[in-house]
C-alpha cells in the first residue's frame, strides 16, 4: 500500500480511532502532529515526544510495541491502515521514520465561505427544462383485461393511481423511453373514441398521447 501524506494519515486515523484501545489512541495521536507534509515523522522527534525520559532503545522498545499494537488493532477491525518503521536501526534516530500506508480516500467537502455568503436568492440553478417522455395510453374494458395489464407491466406490485373528475388512472411507470397510462374504458357509453375523449379532457398528460392501444384477452374454458 502507498504512503499517505499528512492530510490522508490524519483522515484514516481519525476514522480509525474510534476502534483503538484507549492506551494506543493517546500514545499514537501525537504522532499526527510530528508528520511533515509528506507523511513522515523522524523517529528522535517521536523519542523526544513520546518517551522523554527513556533512554534510546527503550524508546526504540516501547515505539516498536506502540507500532505493533496499532496494527493489530487495526487489522483485527479488517482496517487497511498501517503504521511503518524505516527497519535499519544502524542509521540512528535522526535517519528513521515512521509513517502511515493505506488507501488514500477521496478528500472530505471543503468549505466555500465565499458562496454560503452568496443570498439564496441570487444563486442561478442549472436543473434544464425536463424533458416528459411520449405517452401510451393502454384502455381495457373487463375485469381480465385489467389485471392482465396490471400484471404484464407490475407483476405483483401495486399500481400507483391518479383519481382525476371520477376515473383512476393506473401509472404503470417508463418503458423503452415511453410513459404509460392504464384506463379502463366505460363499456355502452360511446365506445372507445368516446373514453379517449373524455380521458384526454380529464387527464391533462393524456390530451396528445403517442398512441391510444385497446387491450383484448381472449378467454377459452
């Protein structure tokens, strides 16, 4: 895994914390604020910090164990951050680190002090126009056809309806780019042209429908 620079450690550690044992949550939180820009921490400024009192390799010991523990802790919560020592003790306390490596998360909403001053009235919105698909209209005219309909496009759900001057509408939702509508035609009072009209007047998205489609079972016992 990568090294994380200063802002992406503190941002895993913080979210990590929460899963640390109180001793290993306040020994390694100090070592957030000795991290230069790029991720990094010089193992004598963490002796210095940390263990002012030991000696060196006590403070070797106890930052290794510190180093361990972290990532046990870590990746018993299945947490990908790590911590990492530069291994060649030879080099002294001047010439090692200790950084973070782990996934580098997208970086958390900045503030804009500049817009929020903006009047919420001033702001312009960049919604377009939107866009209503072509209507189909199915009409059905008995109990079968009905929940044949209701079945083809819903299965078993429930139809959302829309109640308008006494017929409800069935909204069986969007398919292949087109809207479409179910009503049930008023058999013996005009026909079918005379349902279409009296439709369109009471339903405002169906006075210019793509296409008005009669629905016909046929039924055999």
């Amino acid at each position: 895994m990568p090294a994380l620079d200063r802002y992406f450690a503190k941002t895993a550690f913080e979210r990590l914390s929460t899963h640390l044992t109180e001793t290993v949550r306040k020994n390694a939180f100090p070592l957030l604020d000795l991290l230069n820009e790029e991720g990094r921490a010089n193992v004598a400024n963490i002796h210095k910090a940390l263990f002012p009192l030991a000696k060196t390799a006590s403070a070797n010991a106890m930052l290794n164990r510190l180093i361990s523990d972290f990532n046990e802790q870590a990746e018993a919560k299945n947490n990908p951050l790590r911590l990492n020592i530069t291994a060649t003790k030879n080099a002294g306390a001047n010439k090692r680190w200790v950084w973070f490596e782990g996934p580098a998360a997208a970086p958390s909403h900045q503030p804009t002090p500049d817009l929020n001053a903006i009047p919420q009235n001033r702001l312009i919105g960049q919604l377009g126009m939107p866009y209503n698909p072509p209507v189909i209209v199915l009409l059905t005219f008995n109990e079968y056809e009905h929940h044949a309909v209701l079945e083809a496009f819903l299965g078993n759900q429930t139809a959302k309806t829309e109640p308008r001057e006494g017929i409800t509408y069935n909204l069986l939702g969007e398919h292949g780019g087109m809207k479409i509508i179910h009503a049930i035609s008023e058999q013996g009072s005009g026909g079918v042209g005379a349902t279409q009209q009296n439709d369109r007047k009471s339903h405002p998205r169906l006075a210019s429908p793509r296409c008005d489609c009669g629905w016909d079972c046929l039924w055999y016992e």
